[in-house]
C-alpha cells in the first residue's frame, strides 16, 4: 500500500497535469503548447528539488525518500501553477501570439 507522503505527492502531480490541460483548453489553438510548458517547467524543478534533497538527505531511510519526493512534488507543482499564472497573465493583456502566415 502506498504511504499518505506518496498518495500526496501523486495527486500533486496530477493536479498540475489537469491544471495545465483545463487551462490550455481555454488557449487559443495555436497558444495551447504553452500550457504544456509549464508542465515542463514544473517537472524541470522537481527533478532538480529531487537530484538537491537526496544528496541533502543521504539516508537509506524510506521515510527520508518519501518527505523528499513529497516536497519535490510540491515544489513542481508550485513551479506549474506560477508559470500557468504568467501565461494567464500574458493572455489577458492580450500578449503576442504565435498564429504565423
């Protein structure tokens, strides 16, 4: 069965992954690849929080690993919802768009 630290982290994960497709659904089509980005931007900071809080821990306790999953996770998704709030905020001032001849 898996830990509450871990069945967290999880849906942290995808909470970001609905986030980011609800909101790329509201883009226009040739703006939706932006909403996915931000999934690579929360990944890229999860993988580093990851890479630091192992090497930080140096534990082989289970529980180690699983806290420091857990705060990657949520720094990911952290990292997910800014950057979906930066494209929300370019979007509603009308920002440039990707639509090429």
């Amino acid at each position: 069965m898996i830990d509450t630290k871990m069945t967290m982290a999880f849906v942290l994960i995808g909470l970001a992954a609905v986030a980011a497709g609800l909101f790329g659904l509201r883009l226009p089509p040739g703006d939706r690849i932006a909403a996915g980005l931000s999934l690579v931007v929360g990944a890229g900071v999860g993988v580093v929080a990851l890479a630091i809080g192992t090497n930080i821990a140096s534990s082989d306790s289970v529980d180690t690993a699983e806290t420091v999953f857990l705060v990657a996770a949520a720094l990911g998704f952290l990292a997910t919802m800014g950057s979906l709030y930066l494209l929300w905020q370019r979007t509603e001032r009308g920002g440039p768009t990707s639509q090429q001849g």
